[in-house]
C-alpha cells in the first residue's frame, strides 16, 4: 500500500452507510422507473398488426416479390449474339513473316477474319405471351398474400380471445376458490364446536380444493393461450410486465345481412387468386400452341480476308424445320393444367361460399348463445348462489343444495367465458372476411 494511500482521510461509517444506502434507493427507483416504461399494452388492433407481419406472412410476402422477379424475367427479347471467328490462316510467307501469321500488324496477316451478329426473331407473340401468365401468377401471389394475412390474424385473434377468457376463468375460479376455502375454515371451527358434522366438513373441503383445481386449469390454459399468441404475432408476451386490454366485441342483438352475395364470393382474396392461375394457365396453353410458329434466326457478319478482299458481308437465315413434331407433349400438359387450374377455381368458389355461410350462421348462433349466458343464464347463477349460501347461513337450506348451487354457478362461470370467447372469434371472423367485401358492394 503506498503512502498516499494510507494518509487518505477514511469517512465515518455512518456517513458511508448513508451514502450506499442512497445509492441503492436511487438505483431501486431507476429500475422500476424503466420496469414501468417497458409496460407493454396489448389490445386486440396491436394483435391485428402484430399479425399482418409474422413469419408466414413475411415467406407470402417474399413469393410475391419473386413473381414480381419473373415478370420482368419473362418481358424480355432473347439476347443478341455476338460472334468474332478466324479461319484460313495462310503459311505461305511463313509463321514469323511480316506477311505470314507471326509477329506484325494484326490487318495484315494472311488470316481470314469475321464479326457478326445474330439475333433471334420470336414469333406468334411468345414474349406477350409469357409476359401474360407472369402478370397473372403475380396477382395470384398478390391474392395469396392478402389471404395468408386474413388467415394469420383470424388465427391471432382466436388466440387473443382465448386468453382473454382464460384470464377471466382464472379471475372467477380465484373468487370461487377463497370463497369456498373461507366457507371450509368456517366448517372447521363449527366441526371443532360440534355445530357441524364432520361428513359435511369433508364435502365443504372437498368442494374447495376443486375449486382450486379449477384454478389451476385456467392458469394452464392462460398460459398456453399466451404461448399461442406470441407464436402467432412474434411478440414476447408476459403477464407480469403486460397490461392486456380486455377487447371484447359489443353484443350485437341481429346480425345485418342473411345471404350471401355472390359477389362476396367473387371477391374473396382465395378465389381472385385461382382465377388469376386460370388466366395464367391460359396463357401456358397459348404459349404451347404459339411453339408450332418457328422462331427465325437473323444474322450477318463482316469479313476480311487479305488475299481474296478487305471487305466482304455475310448474311444468314436459320429456323427449325418441325419434321416430325408439333410439340404435342407441350401441348397436351398445357391443356391439362387448364382443365386442373379451371377445376380448381371452381372448387375454391365452392369452398369460399360455404365459408362465408359457416362463419354466418356460427356468428349468428353465437350471437343468440352469447345473449342468453350474458342476460339471463350468468345472473341467476349467481343469485341461485347468493340465496343458496344465505339460506344456508341461516340453516334454511341443506349443504347439498349449497353445494349444487356452487358447482352450477362454478360450471356457469366456465361456459360463460368460453361462450364469449366463441362470440367474439365468430364476430372478428366474419369481420375480417367480410368487411373489405360488404364496403366494395355499397
């Protein structure tokens, strides 16, 4: 230790008690400050948009982009040819003579030389033709895209909604279950006081510790629900630093329409993109049938030969003679894929209005279902309860029907929130199809 060291004046240690300990409080206050400022809120427009850039709609995204690639791909002329040749090369003035083929200026060597150029002519509108079936299998991705993202967030907000009611089964099991083990201490004391038997006492404890496990399986499913949602929207959602808005649809008493509109179907982003793989299938058939026109080659060249002339001009035609062939291999595919591409956009029509008619008719019956439990079947369960333990309480009413009353209100409780969740996914489902398609028809 050196000398300036040991003449360094040492604080009280009361006064560097002090001193750490402000340090700590200050230092407890900035991490909760900044434990406070990474609240995160999530709501259902965050799971919506969360949604619209996972990793699914992210790979859809990137085909899109690669048709897109393949239109300007296919929107081309075939390259020029460009051809540089030396042929007879003269030795009659040796290899090494200013006049033979060795060292020298190059134009006066005894070599005959050449340059042209080719160029493919194509014919019966090929490059239209593929430039057709790109567009087309592009607006195809386009639709595909715009179906993956309605996809993603229907299966987002199922998740949301889910959650939500786990959170809301676990807020009323947690209810229950003090309420039942406040209801089993007090059975103790009157078992200990040989006001109650201890059969009933049993019962009473037995009641309370499944409601405990009722508990316990809403958390799970609270959790898995969270788990599903971070899969689905790429967020790293905790219950402990996230405040999770609770985003339940309105009730809606009647639904707005009772058909489904053709142009509905039309529309749907599923079906726009099978007819535009019709269309382009439809420009494969062409192009196959376009092959039976010969392409045309075109080109000419100079040349220099020193001994014969210092300029001359070739022209070439070439084109393939079809002997033989008339690509009906080509053909004959094309035309299946048609049929395959014209089958298929009739089944996905089909499948697109029995859609939009299951996801009417869930809406609908969720609807009535969620009305029932919400104004009628949830409010007497409860008073059913209410009366039940105040009968019970002054000894009017028997454990059984206290007991009975519990287990309904407790299995109300339950259906209650899984008709919700099943109200509000319908509701959100019929939205997300439909919302875009019913403002185009207005």
């Amino acid at each position: 230790m050196s000398i300036r060291q040991n003449l360094r004046p040492r604080l009280p240690v009361q006064l560097r008690t002090a001193a750490l300990t402000t340090a700590l409080a200050l230092g407890l206050c900035g991490g909760l400050a900044h434990a406070q400022n990474k609240t995160e809120t999530l709501g259902l427009a965050q799971v919506l948009e969360a949604a619209r850039n996972n990793f699914d709609v992210s790979l859809s995204r990137q085909s899109l982009e690669a048709a897109k690639s393949d239109v300007l791909a296919a929107d081309r002329a075939p390259f020029p040819v460009l051809t540089a040749k030396t042929s007879q090369m003269y030795l009659d003035n040796g290899v090494n003579g200013n006049q033979g083929v060795g060292p020298g200026p190059f134009g006066q060597k005894n070599i005959d030389k050449s340059g042209g150029i080719d160029w493919t002519w194509e014919r019966g509108n090929k490059r239209q033709l593929r430039t057709q079936g790109a567009n087309a299998q592009a607006n195809a991705a386009n639709a595909d895209l715009q179906d993956t993202v309605i996809m993603q967030q229907l299966a987002a907000a199922s998740a949301y909604f889910d959650l939500l009611a786990a959170l809301e089964r676990n807020r009323e099991m947690q209810a229950l279950s003090q309420s039942a083990m406040q209801l089993a201490k007090s059975a103790s004391l009157r078992l200990k006081a040989g006001d109650l038997s201890a059969q009933d006492t049993a019962r009473l404890e037995i009641e309370a510790q499944r409601a405990q496990a009722d508990g316990h399986s809403a958390q799970l499913d609270q959790q898995r629900a969270v788990l599903q949602l971070g899969q689905l929207t790429n967020l790293r959602i905790a219950l402990p630093t996230w405040q999770i808005q609770v985003d339940w649809p309105a009730l809606q008493s009647t639904r707005n329409t009772h058909t489904i509109e053709e142009a509905w179907v039309e529309q749907r982003s599923d079906v726009i993109a099978a007819q535009e793989r019709v269309q382009a299938a439809q420009a494969a058939l062409d192009l196959a049938l376009a092959q039976k026109k010969s392409d045309v080659t075109l080109g000419s060249s100079l040349d220099h030969d020193p001994r014969v002339s210092r300029r001359s001009m070739e022209l070439r035609f070439s084109v393939p003679l079809q002997w033989g062939y008339g690509y009906e291999g080509e053909i004959g595919r094309a035309q299946a894929q048609r049929v395959q591409a014209q089958d298929l956009y009739e089944k996905t029509k089909l499948d697109a209005r029995a859609d939009l008619q299951r996801l009417l008719e869930e809406w609908h019956a969720a609807t009535q279902r969620e009305h029932l439990y919400e104004k009628d079947i949830v409010p007497r369960a409860r008073r059913v309860a209410e009366q039940a333990e105040l009968a019970y309480a002054k000894g009017a009413s028997s454990l059984t029907d206290l007991l009975d009353a519990r287990r309904t209100l407790r299995s109300t409780l339950i259906e209650a929130a899984f008709t919700r969740a099943e109200y509000a996914k319908a509701h959100t489902a019929w939205q997300l199809r439909t919302a875009h398609l019913q403002s185009a028809t207005r």
